[in-house]
C-alpha cells in the first residue's frame, strides 16, 4: 500500500475548483449573492432539498458571507406590523384567548406538571432499579379539561396511597397520543417518547439522551398522531412545557 | 441577547411557543426590517416582506439546526432571500444556471489570496484582496440585492465582464475563506 496517502482522484471526489463541483461552487455562491433570477433561486432550493452535500456547499456560503450583514441598519417596523403577523401566525385575532391564555387550561397544565414531574420521577427511579410490577390501581378518574381536548387520568393506589396523574389526548379527533420532548441547549427537540395512556405509567429515557436530561433542560408535550409524531419532529400543538430542575 | 439564548428561543418556536415568537420578533425584528428596506427600498413591500418572513420564520423553526448556522445567521438569511425572491419577482432578470460556468483556472489568478495559511479568515479580509472595483461589486450584489445588469451599468462594464468579475471573485474568496 504504498501509495494510500497519494492524493488521487475520488479520494476526496473532485477537487472543488475543477469541473462540475467548480461550477457548483459557483451556483451555490452566486445564490447566496442573491445575483440569480427567481426562477434559477428556484432551481438552486430544488436542488438543495434534494442534494444534501449541495445544500451545504449553499450553508458554508451562508455562513462565510453572512459577516456582510453587518452592513444593515436596524429599522424598528412599526407597532402594527407585529400585531398582522401574530394574526396571521397564531390564526386567530390576538387578543382572542387562546389555550395560553385560558384559566382553565393553567389550572389544567398544573397538574400536567405534577404528571410530567410524576412520569420524570418515574423514569429517574425506572433508571435505578429493575422495573418490577406495580399494584393495581383501585380507583380511577377521569378528568376532562375544559376546552382543551386534554383528559386527565387520574389512578390510585390503595395498598400504597399513591395517587398518579396522567394527561390523555382523548377527545382531539381521532385518536392522538401525547408525545414527550426534551428540548436541550438550543438544540431541535428530541422525543422522549410516548405517555403511557394506560397501565402502569412512566417512560423509559433512551440511552442516548440521559446525560441531556437535567437542571437548563426544558420538557414539553406535544399532541400528536397516534403512536407519536412521524418526522422525528414535534408536528402538533405544545400543551405543556417547563424546565427541568433537581428536586430538593 | 447571546446567540445561545437565540438559537432556545428558536428552539421554543419550533414548539409552537408564542411567548418565544413574541421575544424573538422583538430581538430581531428592526435588523431583519433593516434588511428587507435596504433590498426592496420601498417601504411598504418592505412591511408585506417582514410579515412573510415572520411567517416562515414561525414554520421553518422547527427544522432549525442550530450546529449547522448561527441563529442570528439562520433568521438573516431567511429574510435576506425573501427580500431578493420578491424583488427578483418584482423586477425579473434573465436566468443564468443553463448558461457556462467555465472560466479559466484561477490557481494563477493573480488576485488569489497572498495570506499566510491559518484561521480562517473573516469576509471582510478577503474582500479587501480583491481588486477594489470588485469587492464593491460583491458588497452590492449582497447587501443591496443589486442584479447583474445593474452592476455592469454601475461599473460601466458589459455583461459578461461583470458575470466574470464576480464569478472570479467569488472562486478567490473561496480560497481565501477556507485556506
């Protein structure tokens, strides 16, 4: 093998200021400029969507010429712009309340919170010892939130006085399930998993995302199609969310 | 705000956090309203481009990647392209992706970077190793949107010249940038 650290060709493909990655070099660069016509900066996003490694020839241009932004002055728009876009974003006028806003959703999201501290509890203790079968409950409740097409699923445990609250998607349309997501250092959110809407509650944390899940990182929950959103990616409305602190 | 507590709210967009689209409107929304009035130069299509954005800005969250761009980088491209989607609509320009892209080799170009190798260097470096005439031509085409015909006829070049200019320019600042 004497030759193995030679500089041939395709080691590395074709050497970028030949030939076509030379030309895509320039595409990519001329569409960062901002110098093609609408339907060329067409082409070129076309081509990204579908090119993964043309797509980051066009992010490494992004980023080498972003320092020109500099060059823009800040202009404050004006105070009704914002108003036009949060209609238009949030789809319902502004002031109109909206689940954020509803008392009866907080009161609601209260005890979303005790069941997400419950199922966070649960998996901390699932994480240090075998799961092992849990009494059956004895009692059950099922709270409907107001509005919100959220349940609450309340189990209770008479041998042991333990009392667990879940939240169930129940009444969205069709069948949901009620994803949980850790949102972590400005990082896209990563599925925890499902809630459990039945049985024994708690989740177990994917190996992969136990040293993520601490004091700075933020839990939400999203409704979702059922078995969980299909992308990877939270796709349904965030009915509750909060930061994740050490117990005292 | 640092870049980390940009690239969380962005995150929280992506959740569907109003409360997060509200401060990040209120963080970034006079650079990225400099920017549309810069491009458009038209006060009002500057108004209907910041809401546009907005809007994308409210969808695209969550597919943001914060390893792969800043945040404040991120938001400043998505305004910065639509700014130029619509005056590209506005005012067409021909199309130039099916036409040649050969140009000599620039390894002999005599404008290559003549820096020591090293950290890599910031835009503002490079450009100042390109003949001023097209670093300016460069500046521009980015900041101000301006097309390829608008700059011949600013630098009293033809067409073709310019297409070079700046395709060359662009192959020296790549090298320069990423040496």
């Amino acid at each position: 093998m004497t030759d193995k650290n030679a500089d041939g060709p395709g080691a590395e493909g074709e050497r970028a200021d030949s030939g076509p990655m030379r030309r895509d070099e320039l595409i990519a660069g001329e569409y960062v400029l901002g110098i093609l016509s609408l339907e060329d900066r067409g082409k070129v996003e076309a081509r990204m969507a579908a090119d993964r490694r043309f797509a980051a020839t066009v992010r490494r241009w992004q980023t080498n010429l972003s320092g020109l932004d500099d060059a823009y002055q800040p202009v404050t728009p004006p105070a009704h712009l914002r108003r036009r876009i949060e209609r238009r974003v949030f789809g319902a006028p502004a002031p109109q309340p909206s689940l954020w806003h509803s008392l009866v959703f907080w009161r609601g999201c209260a005890f979303a919170s005790i069941a997400v501290i419950a199922v966070l509890g649960g998996m901390v203790a699932l994480s240090e010892r075998a799961p092992r079968p849990a009494p059956a409950p004895t009692l059950s409740a099922e709270m409907a939130v107001t509005g919100t097409g959220i349940d609450l699923i309340a189990a209770y445990q008479a041998a042991s006085g333990r009392l667990m609250v879940r939240p169930v998607a129940a009444r969205q349309e069709g069948a949901r399930s009620l994803e949980l997501w850790l949102v972590e250092g400005g990082q896209a959110p990563r599925s925890l998993g499902i809630l459990p809407e039945s049985g024994e509650g708690g989740l177990i944390v994917p190996a992969d995302l136990r040293r993520a899940l601490g004091p700075g990182a933020t839990l939400a929950v999203s409704i979702e199609p059922p078995g969980g959103s299909p992308t990877g990616k939270v796709t349904g409305p965030v009915i509750a969310q909060g930061p994740v602190a050490r117990m005292p | 705000m640092t870049q980390d507590g940009l690239a969380l709210l962005i995150a929280r967009i992506g959740l569907r956090d109003r409360e997060a689209f509200a401060l990040v409107y209120r963080q970034t929304s006079a650079k990225l309203f400099g920017i549309c009035l810069r491009i458009l130069k038209d006060r009002a299509d500057a108004e209907e481009a910041l809401q546009d954005i907005y809007v994308k800005i409210w969808e695209r969250a969550v597919s943001f990647v914060p390893g792969e761009t800043s945040p404040a980088g991120w938001l400043q491209a998505i305004a910065r392209n639509h700014a130029i989607d619509r005056l590209r609509a506005r005012k067409p320009v021909a199309d130039a992706i099916d036409e040649a892209y050969d140009l000599a080799d620039s390894t002999d170009d005599p404008e290559a970077c003549a820096v020591a190798a090293g950290e890599r260097r910031r835009i503002d470096v490079c450009l100042g190793e390109l003949a001023a005439a097209r670093a300016e031509a460069v500046r521009r085409a980015y900041v101000e949107g301006a097309s390829y015909q608008e700059l011949a006829d600013h630098f009293a070049v033809p067409l073709n010249t310019m297409r070079t200019w700046l395709r060359r320019s662009l192959l020296t600042l790549r090298k320069c940038l990423e040496r």
